[in-house]
C-alpha cells in the first residue's frame, strides 16, 4: 500500500511516503524551496517523494493530511465568538494565517495531485505527533505524551500505544484543549522576550540558563494547576487568543516588567539583560514542572517503562531530560521530527497501521529519509570556481577531515540522505574541535551569525557518552537525536568549553556506529589525534536559512561564510588563500 502523509499550512510543511508500512522519504519544504519554515503547501516535496519511489500520484492508495481542518475552523471560529467583540480584528487574520487554504485542502490536494477525492484522508493533529513518536520507536507498548502550541483543540494528550503482530492502536485518554496550552505559554515568553514565535523557543531555552527561576511564582499565576493535575492558564495575562498583533496582555507585563525590543541585544550586565535571563528561566522551570507532573501520574497510571513524547514542546532538550530522570519512566523516544513536520510520517504511519489496519513493522531508527547529497555535483561546483578539489579515499578522507579539525579547521559535512527534523544529526553539519572557548565564539561570529548566549552540542560515539558527560540510565535514548540535555562531568569543562553551555551542561548526540557510520568513524579517528572522540556538531546553515539540502546549497555556504573544508562524499574541497 502506497500513502503519502502531507503536513502544511501552519509552519513546517512536509510530505512523507510510506510504502507497505516502511517509510521510503520524507522532508520538509523548507530544505526544498528554501524559504526558512515554508508552510505552503509541500509540492516540491511531495514531487521529491514520488520521484523518490518512481510513483505518479495515481498510484497511491491515499494522501492523509495531519489534522482536520475544519475542527480547527471550528476552534478558531468558537474562540473568536467567545472573545467578541475583541476579537474583530483578530479573526479574519486567524483565518488567513491559520487557516487560510486549509479548510479547502481535500480540493487542493486533489487537483494539486490530481487524486482522486475519496482518496484523501484527515487524521487528528495530536494522532499525528503520537504516531510519529509511536509509530516510529523501537517499543511495542509505551505510554505516549504530545504537547504543543495548538492543533485543531488538543494542546496536550497522554495515552498510550500498542503495535505488535495484532491490531496496533493509539489510544489518547485524555487531553488539554486550547487557549489552556504549554506551547502558547512557552511562545508567549518567547515573543515577549523580543524571539521569534515559532523559532525563537530554543533562545529562550538557552538563555534560560544565564538566569535564576526567581519570577517562577510569578508565571504559576499565568498556569493554574488544576485538581486532576492539568492546567489552565489564566486568561487575563494573555491576548493571543484575541489579539493577532500581541500575545501578552497588560497585565502580563504590569506583572513581568516592560517586554524586550528584538532589536536590543540582551545584555547580562543591565538590570534588564538579567531580568529577561529570569523571566526565560522562570518559564522553562515552570513548564519543567508541570510536564514532569503529568509525566508521573501517566507513569503511574499505565505502569509502563517507555514513553514516546511528541508535538513541538518535545523539542525541548532541558525538559526531557528532567522527566527522564524524575518522572519514573526508563527510556523515552522523542522521534528526530517531533514538531509538526514530523507529523506527515505520523499521519501517513497511522493511516497505514491504524485506518487500513496493515502489519505492524519496525521502522529503521534514523532520521534520513530526505535527498541524497551529490559529491559529483560538489566536485564540479568547486572546480568551476576554481577552488581545491580532492577525491579520496574512504580511510584517507576520514584521516584527512580529523586533522582539518584537529589543526582548528571549521568542516562543512554532507552525507548521503538528509536528516528530516530541525536537527543536523551528522548528514548535513557543521563540525568543529569542541576544546575552547574562542572556537564557540568564531563560530557564532563567522559561520553562524547569532546570539552569544545560544549553546552549541556535541555529537560523542555512545559507548564514550558516560565518560565525558553525566549519563542517565535511558540518557543514550534520549541523546540519539540530540533530544536530550545533560551535565558536562565537570573534569572534563574546561576541554569541552566550546560545548559546554554556561550552566554546565550539553544538548549531547550519542552516536551509534550503525546510524551514521561515516561520522562515527571521523569522532574515533579524531579522538585517536586528540584524545577526546567528540566534535562539535552544528547543522550546516547560516542564521535565517534552512539547513543545506544538495550540494550546490552546501557549496554556496561554504563560500559565503569563515568554513575551511567542506567534504561530501569521497570529496573535500578547501579555499584557495589568495595570493598576497
Ligand atoms: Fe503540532
């Protein structure tokens, strides 16, 4: 059976193609049409998967969008009534931005694809992130917990999922539904503290670290525990319900203080860089808390030692690894695309499993279903422009691309298939010595262009994990696709500083020689010249741009910004030094 999973319209448009319950690819729109989070409808990778599998859309079985769009409609419209009239303005901008062609989307799809009407299919859009959690890892009975900002009414589901040679079924028991939202919570801070919506939440997460949870009291009166261990939020301290221009009201800032300008640096050293650092701090500690609450009573509840955690708030490295270590859980799967992209595997895998009630199969624990990087095309980019090429071989190249990083050169590293998810997980990364300081900063000042206080991670072989960095039992787990963030052991800081955020701890990748054996391969032969098999490992993108997806992307990056190497396949290409 062929289905296609299409998720889009809102941020993150993606497409993902199952075939006889195996995924065969899937990607973002972003890393296709490169315009940073896309949310249009996916063409160009829906095109890229059926290319993929030499399959014309009349060939599927079905196309399964990831939510529904008219119980969204149906939300947007209630809570737009229910505001009136304060919400006149709001509400035709909710419909164009939220909304806007999803409503229509059967009709879009079909004569996009020219499939057939009764073909298309609608999941829920929390069924979506807990099948992509689910679906995908490498348990048969687990509990499941999605959180996000909003999907059609659920911001928050706990359940859990049976797969297995019988019926595979997702059941959510319960749920949290919009405006009383974890994600809208976290993304209200994230524009008050001057960050993109959307975007800015790992800015806020890192610099959560610089402050003290000193105003958590205060964000407790905005998130009200309710009797059966939900929440609610209070609504007077909002307006995103209401409002499309602000999400915070006036008495949210009466209570935190005057929001900060996006064009302000943040700066530490002012009465208002530390405040900003506290509110951060204060709203990643209550959202901590309250995960961890509700991951305990489901912990409690189904008595099980799996978790599959899905939705956006799973991105969230700080807070999955306090529910690993308090919440009673063993291990816990947070697949590599958690957020909304992720969700057109989810709902393509449900549809399969679920709704045609096909076998249940393990999916290959990677996040590269998406193109395969061209280092042919890479060669001839570069010898057109006139730069050094080199084509090696495998044990040359490796030993080759060690020393670049050894002797403090930035590496530009494309590998076969890209990763689907926001994070570079060694297919397409930028790699640098993870020892100093002066190395973190270059790389913020020159290659990445961004904010000081944002940490970069290590990827480490998971068998050296436990010595350089404090491990948790189920830690590995989580730090397969970098979900995870953990204590730096504190004799090792001072080597690893360039990776050592400012509280101590990392967003850690621990790298199994079969997902990736190419880098795992480069960390051993690095920690042979250095003693310390560890890299650092950032995805390959300048600030704003989606992270490089073919080799022509990749090149051009390299040449726009301080990188030295950049390697793709057998090939390595350098820059020529100018002739003084
Ligand atoms: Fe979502």
């Amino acid at each position: 059976m062929k289905i296609l999973g299409v998720s889009a319209h809102y941020h993150d448009a993606a497409a993902a193609l199952v075939i006889d319950g195996m995924p065969v690819a899937a990607v973002q729109e972003e890393r296709l049409s490169r315009r940073k989070n896309d949310a249009a409808f996916p063409l160009a990778a829906i095109e890229y998967c059926l290319e993929q599998s030499g399959l014309e859309p009349d060939d599927l079985d079905a196309v399964v969008f990831y939510e529904r769009p008219m119980l969204k409609f149906d939300r947007i419209l209630t809570c737009a009534l229910r505001a009136f009239p304060r919400s006149w303005r709001s509400f035709p901008h909710a419909m164009k931005n939220s909304l806007g062609e999803k409503l229509w989307v059967r009709g879009i799809i079909s004569s996009h694809l020219g499939v057939a009407r009764r073909k298309i299919l609608f999941t829920d859009h929390h069924r979506s992130h807990a099948a992509a959690a689910f679906l995908t890892a490498p348990v048969r009975d687990a509990a499941i917990l999605t959180a996000d900002g909003v999907g059609e009414w659920a911001a928050l589901t706990v359940g859990h999922g049976t797969r297995g040679p019988g019926k595979t079924a997702i059941n959510l028991l319960r749920e949290i539904r919009f405006p009383h939202s974890l994600g809208m919570l976290y993304s209200t801070f994230t524009a008050y503290l001057g960050f993109q919506v959307n975007e800015g939440e790992y800015k806020v997460m890192g610099l959560a670290s610089y402050g003290r949870p000193a105003m958590a009291d205060a964000v407790r009166k905005l998130v009200k525990r309710t009797q059966d261990g939900a929440f609610r939020l209070d609504l007077d301290y909002f307006d995103f319900h209401t409002s499309a221009k602000r999400s915070f009201s006036d008495k949210f800032v009466e209570l935190f203080g005057p929001p900060r300008d996006p064009f302000d640096p943040i700066d530490l050293a002012t009465v208002d860089g530390r405040r900003f650092a506290d509110c951060a701090a204060s709203v990643q500690k209550v959202l901590e808390d309250i995960l961890v609450d509700i991951a305990c009573a489901l912990h409690r509840e189904t008595g099980l030692p799996d978790l599959c955690l899905g939705g956006g708030v799973a991105l969230n490295g700080v807070a999955n690894a306090r529910i690993l270590s308090e919440s009673g859980f063993e291990r816990i799967f947070v697949p590599p695309s958690p957020g909304d992209a992720g969700c057109a595997l989810g709902a393509a895998l449900y549809a399969d499993r679920v709704h045609f009630g096909n076998p249940d199969r393990d999916i290959p624990d990677h996040p590269y279903w998406g193109p395969v990087v061209d280092a042919a095309a890479l060669a001839g980019l570069a010898r057109q422009d006139d730069q050094p090429v080199e084509e090696l071989e495998e044990s040359a190249l490796i030993q080759t691309t060690a020393r670049d990083l050894f002797e403090g050169r930035i590496v530009g590293w494309m590998d076969g298939a890209m990763e689907l998810g926001p994070r570079a997980l060694g297919h397409r990364s930028i790699l640098a010595a993870p020892h100093t300081a002066q190395m973190r900063d270059r790389l913020n000042r020159d290659i990445k262009h961004r904010e000081q206080f944002r940490p970069f991670a290590p990827v480490v072989p998971v068998e050296a994990a436990d010595r350089y960095f404090e491990m948790p039992a189920g830690g590995a787990r989580l730090a397969r696709f970098m979900s995870g963030v953990f204590p730096v052991r504190p004799e090792w800081r001072e080597k690893l500083a360039a990776i050592t955020h400012v509280d101590g701890t990392a967003r850690v990748q621990a790298l199994e020689r079969g997902m990736a054996p190419r880098l795992y391969a480069l960390l051993e032969a690095y920690g042979r010249l250095s003693g310390i098999p560890i890299l650092l490992n950032t995805s390959f993108n300048l600030s704003g741009e989606p992270i490089v997806n073919r080799a022509v992307e990749g090149y051009l990056t390299f040449r726009r910004c301080g990188m030295d190497v950049l390697v793709a396949g057998q090939t390595r290409v350098t820059k020529r030094v100018p002739a003084k």
